[in-house]
C-alpha cells in the first residue's frame, strides 16, 4: 500500500497488514477514530487513512457495518445468533444468524456457562436465537467462545400454519398461532414449494403489505394433517419439540446388550410388583412392603421401591445421553408419545416386565408405625417383577374383588402394601403438605384420531399409594446425596413471593376473609384457607386463586425445599425412562455408593448441573405448553360442529380485553371478549380478578360459574369463541336462567401438588 500524499509527522504510516491485524484485534467499536489514536495520526493523515481502508474492503480484506469496521470472516463482539446443537461436553453451539457467504464457513460459536438463569426465566436451548457476546480470539478448532446475554423472542417472519391451496393457483397459510388468528398469508405458486392442500408447513415472510395480504415463502413441507396423529405433529413443530431420533442413537440403541447380574445383589427372588395405568408400555418401578421384624420397630414395615437402571444403559456424554438432554423428558399427547428414549431401552432394556430379569437402582426404607421414615439404604440389583398390575385391578383385589392373577398375591403382597400406604397417609396428614382440588380430565380418542370423550378418571387408593411410595424414595435419594456430600439436580418449589402474597390478601379481603400474617409461610396457611371456604359459593374462585399464588417447581442444583409437599429436600428419583433430571440423580447415586463407573463424571459441578437444571425445566414447561395446545386443538375440533350450542363453564382467566371460560364437560377454554358483554363498559379490576360494570357494578369474578353459547371455532389454533348468556354477580336476582351450583366432577379429589408439572406425567408421582 502507498501513501497517497506525503508524511508530514514523524511517526511513519502503519502498513496494510497492521491496519488489518489491529482491526481484527480490537474490542468493540472500531472506527476511522479508534484507529488513527492507536497509532498516532494525524488530521493530515485523514484522507490517507480514508483511501486506505477503501482498499481494504474493496480487497475483501475488511468489511463495514455503518461505521464500523471489521476483519472480513472475523465476528463482530456482540451478534445475533442461532444456537444449533450441543458438543461433546453437553455445551451448547451456535453459528451468527447472518452471514455473507462470501467470507466462507459460518463460524463455530461454542456458549461458555454464565450466570445462573433465575427461575422462571427461559433458559437458551437448541433451536432459540439469542444476543451473544463473542470472545474475540478463536478457541480450539476455530471456535469462537460466546456468552448470552438475552434469549431473544421467536422470529415474528416465521410461520407455522396450514396450507390452503386456491384453484387460481398458491394458496393461503392459516396460522395455528391463535394470536395470528384472521392473518393468513398469501403464498405465490412459484413459492409453493411443493405443498398440498392441508399440508402442515413452515414458511417466511417476504413480502409485507398496509394494504392486501402479506406474502410469504413455504420453507418445508411438515406433514399433512389429515393424516393420523395430525394434531399433535401441530404441537411438536409449534414449540419445537425434538421427535425424531437421529441415526447415531437409534443405532446406539439397538446395538445396546442386556445387562447381566455380575457385580449386583441377586433380589429375584423379592416379589417386587408393577402397578400402571392399563395402558402403559414401560414400567419404570416396582414396589414391595413387608413387616418390619425388628421388635424395636412395633407396626412398622420395610418398603421397597426399584428403579430401572437407565444408567446401566446411557452412559454420559453418549448419542443417547445428548439426546435425552436435548429432549428433557418424554411428552405425553393422546395420540402419541414422544420418548426421551428410543423404544429398544425404554419400552425393552430398562422396562420391569412381568417375569424377566432386569437391572435396577432399588431404595430400601424402613418406616414406623407413624409412617415417618427411620432409616434407608440403596442397592444396585438384579430383580423380576411378580407381576404386572393396573391400578384398578390391584385396587379390586383389596375391595374384594381378586382376579386370577392377584389372587395369590392379595396376602403376601397387596395387603402389606396397603398396611404400609396407611401409615404414609398418616405422616403425610401430619407433615401437612399442600392439597388443591384439580381434577385432571383424560381425553379419549376413537381410531380415527377423533375426540370420543372427555372424562375425568376415579381417583383410586392405589393410585395414592404409587404416589406415596414414590415422594418418600425421592427424599431419600435427596437425603443420601447430601451425605454423601454429592452435587445433584433436586425439584425445588420455592414459597409464594411477596407480590403474590400481598395479592392473594387484597382477592380474601374482597371476600371478607383477611389473610393470616402471623408465622412462617407453610402448606397449612393455604389449606387452611381452602378449608375456609369448601362448600361455598366462592370455593371455586379461591380454588383458582390460591393455585396460582404459587410459584412453579423447577429443577436446580441448589436446595430450595419443595414447598408444596412441605419437605427440605426432594429429588426426582423415580422415572429416569422419561425424565432426564432422575438419570442424572441416577448417576450421582452409583457414584456416592461406588455402584460402578457409568455414575456422575468425576469433577461435575454445581455449575454444570445447574445449567442442566435450567434447560430440563424448559423442556418441561414446553411439554406442558405443547400438551396443553394439543388438547385445546383436538376439543376445538370436536366442537366445531355445534356452533349456536350452549355450554355450561367457569370463568378461568380475567383480563383486560375480556374473560375466559372453562367448560365443566370437556374443560375447553374459549375467550368471551369484553366488547361483547352486555351494554356496560367493563372495567378490569386486577385485584379481584375481575370485570366490573360502571354503571351497574356488574361484575364478572375468575371462578364464577357462567352460561356461554358457542360462536366461533378455530380447530387448527384450538381457539374458541364465546358469548356469555348469565348476568354478573351483582344482578343474581334477576339472572336469567340462574344455574345450580356445579357438583365436583366425579373421581376429582384433593391431592398433593407438585406445582411444575412433575406429579403429571404417567400417574402423579411428585
């Protein structure tokens, strides 16, 4: 490079090579500034500098941003990025979400841990975009180090819907959003890509419009939706849900060799029992419980609760370790399962069948005859399930009503069982944990995939029982790792914030209930409010409203307590087949107890497993959101034919812009809008969760039971519209068509309550 016009200092111009390798260098914002202090020159220089940095980009050496300047394939130190899979070592990589082409591969962006994410704050995962800031200086392979400052909001120019095709050609994208509800999307023939009419696809916006249609470009093809299990393949592309497993796990899977009895205590002989849903494919544990024959322990008993081994079989840092990782836990749609594990371990390998050996972490507990615990030890074991049981069927053996196969085991078995449960039952009372009155509705499909009925299914003693057994192994497993001084993944509940609080106080006052300010915050303040008001007209409103004056359980290294259950410490212990967090406590126990070497890794952290923590909570409250949307959708379906029809509901949400209704039979939402309620103006009032008339004082309160006509239906977004028929609470007098107070649904009784999701997969097991 040449000066353009002669030196006038005495400091010599900086050659092409150290403008460059300064440039590529330096921290943040680098311009014609930056560079002429760095090396000294002067206001003569500036059309030298101006030339010569020309020459640099037009070369292809540098590249510009605006102002700025920067090495060309070099990373600027703050960027948007796409995080798109995981490392060996579980750490997350991303690639920047723009890139010229022309500057080569897209770097490698490898995520450093940061700061613990608090709870209830999304953590990054597989397939966000978020805003990183780059370590400059490239890592090993030439990978750049990263950390993210902020998880950035989904793409508003990605679209998820159904094609519709139009007979002129192209068509039109239906959102399944239904916040996108009305917005479709035109999509021009040559930008088709393929797709047919009723066709699942995700496409981008190219096009945007004040007036017409915006238009967009289908991207791929997803499914077509009249095909089986069409609506739940909604749900998985809706909130990116992983569900297909790649080659290199399968093959893992299937590759996998039973494992045999050599180095674990023999417990075949141990007539350890499953008892599932009728329905189940994996059976992850089994129980037993016989009299305690010490005779320092008068009435008390030996439980035994076994595991599978999920460990013996997912080693860390394998395909199939990533994988269930990145998966979090399986999740559960009435048409489908999506494991977290491929089928040849979790409905082969690691299930307790009936009759054959298998590997298992088993617990065993000694308790007295007030059900608390004295003492427990772990055991990795061979073991052979006696039997394979349903709940119902357990639960006629013990009314009296044994079958061919329970029979036999009614006396060595059942009863021991049940004798033990009672005691729990009666530490539990007196432990006081949080009970709620949430029935959870079951939606059954007919062989096309079409809703046959909603039903709530009988709360039986044997499904307490389960869940019994289960909380009291999962605080062992908490208790034995902290001796054992071991990091591991607890399920914390942390207590209700003072905001909600102070909220839940303000709804009670309202009602003329004040809300007690003496003591520490326990389970039995709220069920003490419960309590207050059951039978009334109000029970329901202050059902809702103290459920959701609670926080959310999630999964994290350090021990918060489980304020729901009312216990110090709890892990999840019990369901390493679809939850990651149990593996995990899985492997820390092997390790504590020297089981074998597939235990926790030598020199994991905190760090590390809170991180992990924070991603297995995300997952879990994706399955719950995607479960959740798949019902709405397949209701929605349901009851798109009987618009104009009148339903019988309770309002479940107050908001500003109107109310929404939970329907008693089916427990559908759909929103009434506030635009639409009599001929008030409706004023909300946050702190009675309500709507409020001016001029009448009419008032619409979260838990009223109301009278709604169906107005609208949107199958694919599983939106509902309604239209409120009954009067608000201030007119009850001159209510047209007053409604009896509802009955609570059949089999819907109080239970313990995990706050987070994990007492709802598979049975309610805390």
């Amino acid at each position: 490079m040449k000066s353009r016009h002669k030196q006038t200092g005495p400091t010599p111009l900086p050659s092409r090579e150290e403008l460059a390798a300064f440039i590529a260098s330096a921290p943040g914002k680098v311009g014609k500034r930056e560079i002429a202090r760095a090396f000294n020159l002067g206001s003569a220089d500036r059309i030298w500098l101006k030339d010569a940095l020309r020459e640099l980009e037009d070369d292809g050496t540098l590249a510009r941003r605006g102002k700025r300047l920067r090495a060309n394939g070099a990373l600027p130190s703050v960027l948007v990025a796409e995080i798109t899979g995981r490392d060996r070592d579980g750490e997350l990589l991303a690639e920047p979400a723009e890139w010229d082409e022309a500057s080569g591969t897209k770097p490698r962006i490898v995520i450093v841990p940061g700061r613990r994410v608090p709870p209830g704050v999304r953590a990054a995962g597989v397939g966000d975009r978020a805003l990183v800031r780059i370590d400059l200086r490239p890592g090993e392979n030439g990978a750049h180090a990263g950390r993210i400052v902020k998880v950035l909001p989904k793409e508003r120019t990605d679209i998820l819907g159904v094609f519709r095709s139009l007979s002129s050609g192209g068509g039109r994208i239906v959102p399944v959003d239904k916040k996108a509800q009305g917005r479709e999307v035109l999509v021009a023939e040559a930008d088709q890509n393929g797709a047919k009419d009723g066709d699942l696809v995700s496409g981008a916006l190219i096009r945007a419009s004040r007036f017409g249609l915006p238009q967009a470009k289908i991207r791929e093809v997803l499914g077509s939706l009249k095909s089986e299990k069409a609506v739940s393949l909604v749900a998985l592309h809706a909130h990116n849900i992983p569900h297909v497993f790649p080659s290199e796990v399968l093959a893992e899977a299937e590759h996998a060799k039973p494992v045999g009895a050599k180095g674990r205590e023999d417990w075949r002989d141990l007539p350890l029992v499953t008892i599932d849903p009728p329905d189940a494919k994996d059976h992850d544990d089994a129980v037993h419980a016989a009299p305690d024959t010490d005779p320092e322990n008068p009435g008390g008993f030996v439980l035994t609760v076994a595991i599978a081994d999920v460990a013996a079989y997912v080693r860390p840092g394998s395909p199939l370790d990533r994988e269930a990782l990145k998966r979090g836990n399986s999740v559960y749609f009435p048409d489908r399962v999506v494991p977290m594990l491929p089928e040849r371990i979790s409905n082969d390998l690691c299930s307790l069948r009936q009759g054959e050996a298998r590997p298992a972490l088993a617990v065993r507990m000694v308790i007295g005859s007030d059900g608390r615990k004295k003492r427990h030890s772990f055991h990795r074991v061979t073991m052979r399930s006696a039997a394979k049981l349903a709940y119902a069927q357990a639960q006629a053996a013990i009314d009296g009503r044994p079958d061919d196969v329970t029979g036999p085991l009614l006396e060595p078995v059942l009863k021991p069982l049940w004798a033990a449960y009672a005691a729990l039952g009666r530490a539990r009372d007196k432990r006081g944990p949080l009970f709620l009155d949430l029935p959870e509705r079951k939606v059954v499909l007919n062989a096309e995939g079409q809703v046959e009925r909603v039903h709530v299914p009988e709360r039986l003693d044997a499904h307490r029982l389960i869940e019994e057994f289960m909380i009291l192994a999962n605080v062992a497993a908490a208790e034995a790792l902290e001796r054992a001084n071991s990091p591991l993944v607890y399920r914390v509940h942390d207590e209700p914030s003072l905001e909600k609080m102070r909220a839940l106080g303000e709804v009670l006052a309202s009602v003329g209930h004040k809300l007690p300010k003496a003591g520490a915050l326990k389970p039995a303040l709220f069920n003490g409010i419960l309590r207050a008001f059951a039978g009334s007209e109000h029970e329901p409103f202050i059902n809702e409203v103290v459920l959701r004056s609670q926080a959310q359980a999630v999964y994290a290294a350090e021990n918060l307590g489980h304020f729901g259950l009312n216990l110090r410490r709890y892990a999840h212990f019990t369901s390493p087949i679809r939850r990651y967090a149990d593996l995990i406590v899985h492997r820390a126990l092997i390790r504590a107890f020297g089981f074998g070497d597939d235990g926790l890794p030598a020199g994991t952290t905190t760090e590390q497993l809170s991180k992990i923590g924070e991603e297995i909570s995300a997952a879990e409250r994706r399955a719950m959101a995607a479960e959740r949307d798949t019902i709405d959708r397949l209701i929605a379906f349901h009851l798109a034919d009987q618009i104009g029809a009148t339903f019988t509901g309770r309002i479940s949400g107050v908001t500003k812009s109107g109310v929404f209704v939970k329907l008693a039979e089916t427990g559908a939402d759909g929103f009434v809008p506030a635009s639409t309620i009599g001929a008030d103006y409706y004023r909300y009032e946050e702190r009675q969760h309500a709507l409020v008339g001016d001029r009448t004082g009419e008032t619409y309160r979260l838990g009223d039971t109301v009278e709604v006509k169906l107005v609208e239906a949107a199958p694919i977004a599983g939106a509902l519209r309604f239209e409120l028929l009954s009067e608000g609470s201030s007119g009850r007098t001159k209510r047209r068509g007053a409604l009896a107070k509802p009955s609570r649904p059949s089999g819907a009784k109080k239970r313990v309550v995990d706050m987070g999701g994990g007492t709802r997969r598979k049975r309610g097991r805390g």
